[in-house]
C-alpha cells in the first residue's frame, strides 16, 4: 500500500560523498491521519533522482513495503499547467 509524500528534507555529506532523503508520508489512521518518517542514504547519483522527484512530481506516493516512489497516472505530453 503506498501512501502520500507529505513533507521532505535533503541533506548532503560532501566529506563522505553522500546524501540523507528524510520525508514523511500521510496516511488514515482511525477516524483522522498520521504519518511517519522514513530515511533514505544514498550517493549522488540517486540523490539526484529522489531530489527531482520530490521537487517536480505531485502527488508523489511511497511504500515502505517495497520501497518504491511512485506518481499518479498522467497523460502523456502534458506538460505543466
């Protein structure tokens, strides 16, 4: 089940050549919602890619199950509006 990324957070270690994704994801819980925090260390290179995704993509939806990013279908050629 994935669920909302709400909120993220990008830090970068230049010593160590590495990046820290910190996001939180919204979900149902009960009669109202939650979320919780997940953290992502990578090199830079996916960095990068989970940066322009957060930045460029919404609704941009995660699940922890599978780690896995993902959009909501959109038609192709669009552009933005």
């Amino acid at each position: 089940m994935s669920f909302r990324v709400d909120s993220y957070d990008v830090k970068w270690n230049e010593k160590l050549n590495w990046g820290m994704l910190t996001f939180t994801v919204v979900f149902q819980a009960g009669t109202g919602h939650d979320q919780t925090t997940h953290k992502i260390i990578c090199p830079a290179d996916e960095m990068a890619l989970l940066v322009d995704l957060m930045r460029n993509e919404a609704p941009l939806y995660y699940d922890p199950a599978t780690n896995v990013f993902s959009t909501i279908l959109e038609p192709a050629g669009e552009g933005e509006s």
